[in-house]
C-alpha cells in the first residue's frame, strides 16, 4: 500500500494515541467480532473497557470526564476502528454526536450529570432523529413533546436509532411546538432508567441489516411518556433545528473520515490479494488493467484523505462550513461504494465469501450514502450556495 502520506494534522501525541487505539482494537475488539457479528450487537462491557482506555469523549473537556482533545482525536479513533474492520461500536454517534449536543448545549448541571458517565461508558447513548415517514428531512419530524406542568408528555416514533437497543441515554429530536414547523423543533434527553418499564416508552426489534452486523440499530416508541423540563437542551424551546445544523457538519465529517479509512482498508488488502494470487500463470496485478485500475483508485483514495484532512483541520479550528462538510460526506461515501466494489471484482468468487474482509466491507458500506443526511440532500445543499 502506498502509506508514505501522513496527514498534516497528525503530531507525535496523536501518533502515540493512534497506536494505543490499534493496539486496544487488536486485543479487546477485533476477538470478539464474529461474535457481536452474530449476535447484533456490540457486548455491553466493550464500552465500559473502552472508557477505561480513554476511548469515549476523547474530544470533551477534562473537566466533565473526557480527553479534553479536539476532532482531530476523533479521527483517530474513527479511522483506527474503520482500519481494523469494527462498525459495530458506535462511538461516533455516542462520542461525536451525541456528547458533543450535551457539551455545546446543555446546562452546567445536565453536562456533570451525563458527559462523566459517558466518558466511563456507564452510559451508552444514541440520537433519535429519523421516523417511519421521515429522515433527512428533519422540520417534518412528527414526534411531539408537549408541556404538562414540570414535564414535556413525549408521543411518537423514532426508527434507525444506532446503539438503539443499547442506549440508556437519548437524545430526541422532537416538536415542542408542532405550529411552528422548523421553529417548532427542541431536543430532549430521554433517560431510559427512568422511563423503561413505567409504561409508555418502548424498543422495537434489533432492526436486521444488510450490513454492519454487529451494531445494535432499533426503533423506539413514546407513548404518553413523560420527561421533566429540565432534560430540555437549550435555555429555551424551538432552538433544535439550529442547534441540529449547528453539529451536523461534524457528523458528517465523521462519517467522511470513516469512508476515507474504509477505503484505504480496502486498497491495503486487495493489493496484498492481488500479489498472491496467479491467474494464467502470472500474478493478477501483473496484469495491465490490474495495475492501471488500482492507480486510478489510489489517486482517488488520496484526493478523498488531502480533502478530508482539510477539512478536519477546519472542523478543528472552527471554520468548517455546512457546504464543504456535505461535500466531502458525499464524495467520499460515493467513492468507498465504488472502489471498495471495485476491489471486491479482483479477489473473484472468493469476495462474495464472507470470511473474507472484502464482502464485510462491501456490505458495511451502502448505508454510509444514506444516514447523516442522503447523499441527494447534500447535493442541495451544496447547491443552494451556487
């Protein structure tokens, strides 16, 4: 593989935390793959020896238990679990996301209360956006919370909720105000402790997908249930859908980082396949459109890691922008698709076996052009700054 590239904001920390997450991933996570694979989830004792590693919240303030880090630590662990093959462990939407709406808007006493519990992985978190009748299009959201004295009465249902059999930590995106539309929407943190098994708030199945086995994907339902005020993100309602805008941008480069790795995982062993394996009495790359298939791919891989690495770099210092941010969640999930299908074509009949990596990866990377907003949204929104 062509790994002589080191992205510009790598530094010596980095480095060093970058082989203590591999290494980490190598003895406590990759063991246990096929079995989490089969059993749809991610064991419930992976997260709290990972907090124990320092993996959770690595770019949350100290003060509140985590790393005190910035989105580049983000990457490293997004990119380390994208190398070693791991989709299961939802850190992204736990660490990424979710605990990063509780850092910018939650009150002193709800960030003490939830981050330091988050960083220790005694609380799993997901984020309830999509619905059966709606996804990226986030103002259509149905779901309500309506005031009743001290308590918002949740009624509703959210669906594709990753970590969502697991979580104990919710964070729902919700119509205060259903009149208002957009101006309408609030986040609400939902803490299953306290409302599971009361009545009124219940899971779904461990949704069965195409790929990415081993991550815990559910559907939720509100029924009457009541949350108090103060779980309220923001100091006042109506103040959801720009808080959403406000955080997507990151998300969106968080699943950009994880095609880029993938991508390079991808390339690193069917260039190591195609090495080993003869046909017609020669080694497979020794053919021509071996060779000039995998240069065009490898050119790809680097132009998706320079953008990628820019843009972390923004993120990092605050500047990057929505449209940038759709642009490279687009591109790059567009090209894993197609390279990491490219390179499945080279190791034969032997890619469609899933005991080899290349099918996993294969399977696993379809919904990367769909969730955090389809690829189709984030052409609009690109264009809308044309």
């Amino acid at each position: 593989m062509i790994d002589n590239y080191d992205s510009p904001w790598m530094d010596e920390e980095l480095h060093i935390m970058r082989d203590a997450v591999a290494k980490f991933l190598q003895k406590e996570f990759v063991p246990n793959m096929d079995k989490w694979e089969k059993q749809g989830f991610v064991d419930r004792d992976a997260w709290r020896v990972a907090g124990q590693a320092g993996l959770l919240c690595a770019s949350i303030p100290e003060e509140y238990g985590g790393g005190g880090g910035n989105f580049k630590h983000e990457m490293v662990l997004v990119e380390e679990l994208s190398y070693a093959n791991i989709t299961g462990f939802g850190n992204g939407v736990h660490s990424g996301i979710v605990a990063h709406y509780i850092n910018a808007y939650g009150s002193e006493e709800q960030k003490k209360k939830w981050l330091p519990r988050m960083a220790s992985g005694d609380i799993v978190s997901a984020i309830a956006m999509s619905e059966p009748g709606t996804g990226s299009d986030l103002q259509a959201v149905a779901t309500t919370a309506l005031a009743d004295g001290d308590n918002y009465v949740l009624n509703g249902q959210k669906t594709f909720l990753t970590n969502g059999m697991t979580a104990n930590l919710i964070c729902v995106v919700t119509k205060t105000d259903p009149s208002e539309g957009g101006k309408g929407i609030s986040l609400i943190i939902v803490e299953t402790e306290l409302v599971e098994g009361e009545g009124g708030f219940s899971r779904g199945r461990n949704l069965e997908k195409l790929g990415m086995k081993a991550q815990d994907t559910a559907e939720i339902f509100f029924d009457d249930v009541r949350v108090p005020k103060e779980n309220l993100l923001g100091p006042s309602e109506g103040k959801g859908f720009v808080q959403l805008m406000q955080q997507l941008p990151q998300e969106r480069l968080i699943i950009a980082a994880g095609a880029c790795a993938a991508i390079e995982k991808a390339l690193k062993i069917t260039s190591e396949y195609v090495k080993e394996r003869k046909a017609f009495g020669k080694r497979i790359l020794d053919f021509q459109n071996t060779q000039f298939r995998l240069a065009e791919r490898y050119t790809e891989a680097r132009l998706a890691r320079v953008f990628v690495d820019d843009c972390a770099m923004k993120l990092a210092d605050g500047k990057l922008d929505e449209a940038t941010a759709a642009m490279a969640k687009w591109w790059t999930t567009q090209k894993q698709c197609e390279i990491v299908d490219e390179c499945l074509q080279f190791f034969g009949g032997y890619g469609f076996m899933m005991e080899y990596p290349i099918a996993k990866m294969y399977a696993d990377s379809r919904i990367q052009k769909i969730y955090g907003g389809s690829n189709e949204i984030m052409k609009l929104l690109i264009a809308r700054e044309i």
